[in-house]
C-alpha cells in the first residue's frame, strides 16, 4: 500500500506545488494500491485561496492545469484507491475524495464535506466537472452543485458523497483498501478503465468555452476582490 498525505498550510490547501506533488506521487503509484488522507484534523480545505488571488492570466491557466492534471491522474489510477476523510474535504479537498474508487469520512459532526463553488463564484474547469458529473449522485447534483452547502458526514454520506463513517477513518480506510487490493489485480485494473472510459473527455466545445467564459472568470477582479474577502473572514 502507499499512502498519500495532502500536507501543507493552511489547512492542506491545494496549492499548485501540493497538486504537482500529488500527481507526481500517484503516477509512480501505478499498478499499487492508494490510501490517500490529509495531514492532521483535516483533509484539504480546497484550493489555496491566498494563491489564488494573487495569480495573474497565465500563473492561473498553470494553477488551474495543475488542477486538471492533478484529477486526470487520480482518476485514471488503475489501482484501488481510498479516501481517508479525517476532517473538512471542501471544494478541491472534495473533488479529491470524488476522485477515489472508495471514501470513509470521519464519525465526528464537526468536520464538514461539500462542493461549495457556486458560493465562491468559480466555474469548474473542464476535466474537473466531468469528474464532478461522474462521482455526485444525479439525485443529489442540485442540492450539492447548486446549494453551495457544506455537509456533515451524516449528510454527506446520504447525499453520496462518501461511503461510510468511522470513529477512525484511516483505519477502516486502509481496510478497504486491502479488501479491494485483495482483488486480482489485472480484473480490477481492466473493470475500473471500462466504468470509467471516457467519462473525463472533453470536447472542443467545452476546450473552447474553458478558455472564452472559464478562465476568464477566474482571472476577473470580481472573483478576486470575493476570495480576498473570504480571506480577511
């Protein structure tokens, strides 16, 4: 097994150097079974905010390719790979849990789990929402996508987000993960690559609306002078 650890501060944010580390360490995971977990009481708060909002046009279509790589490689991971949810998965942090084949979220009702975007004001890129279209229950996508709500893990669990609670999460995540490793590993591989065949692609209409209405947005003063103001809360 190799364990994953998003470390980093604040609140494991996903900074463009954690993103790349991620990727990097995933890709030479291949073909190994995956444990991945935040490091200390939470999992990630999402994307690193303060970086963001000081990135120009071309630093934010790097950071953001470093988000779309980041998800394509979680994804596409052949082998089993499991979620620790110790604490908050918000936004980003979420989109990683989505990414994996199993999530077991911490038992404790402080921590809170959700796609809160659309209340921030972003867009997802485009790989990402492909991701997001895929993991989020059809029954669940208006409240999660739309509400713009963090969610208990009760909730979060009965909404689809994640598939059971633990008083210690890393425990029975590493269980699961031997549960699904113990598996014949090429069935597993070829099974997964077939669910998941096609479901990141990205046609050129969605390329080009990325780069004309997406990007853009992120790079706009509006949604800069809003994450400064979520960062001075």
């Amino acid at each position: 097994m190799v364990e994953l650890v998003l470390s980093g501060t604040p609140k494991n944010a996903l900074s463009r150097a954690l993103m790349e580390r991620v990727t990097a360490e995933i890709k030479a995971a291949k073909g190994q079974p995956v444990l991945v977990r935040g490091d200390g009481d939470t999992f990630s708060a999402g994307l690193h905010l303060k970086e963001l909002a000081a990135l120009d046009a071309a630093a934010m279509a790097g950071f953001l390719g470093a988000l779309e790589d980041m998800v394509d490689a979680l994804f596409s991971h052949d082998a089993p790979l499991v979620a620790a949810i110790g604490g908050h998965a918000i936004a980003g942090g979420c989109v990683i849990a989505l990414a994996c084949d199993a999530r077991v979220a911490t038992s404790s009702q402080r921590a809170r789990i959700g796609l809160n975007e659309v209340a921030i004001g972003l867009m997802f890129p485009p790989k990402t929402w492909r991701l997001v279209r895929h993991a989020v229950p059809p029954a669940s996508a208006s409240r999660v996508l739309l509400g713009g709500e963090l969610f208990s893990p009760e909730q979060a669990r009965a909404l689809g987000l994640v598939d059971e609670l633990a008083d210690d999460p890393s425990a029975r995540a590493a269980e699961r993960l031997a549960e699904l490793a113990a598996h014949p590993a090429a069935a597993y591989a070829e099974i997964k690559r077939a669910m998941r065949a096609g479901a990141l692609d990205v046609s050129p209409g969605d390329r080009a609306r990325y780069h004309d209405v997406v990007l853009p947005m992120w790079c706009g003063d509006e949604l800069r002078q809003r994450l400064l103001a979520v960062l001075k809360r």
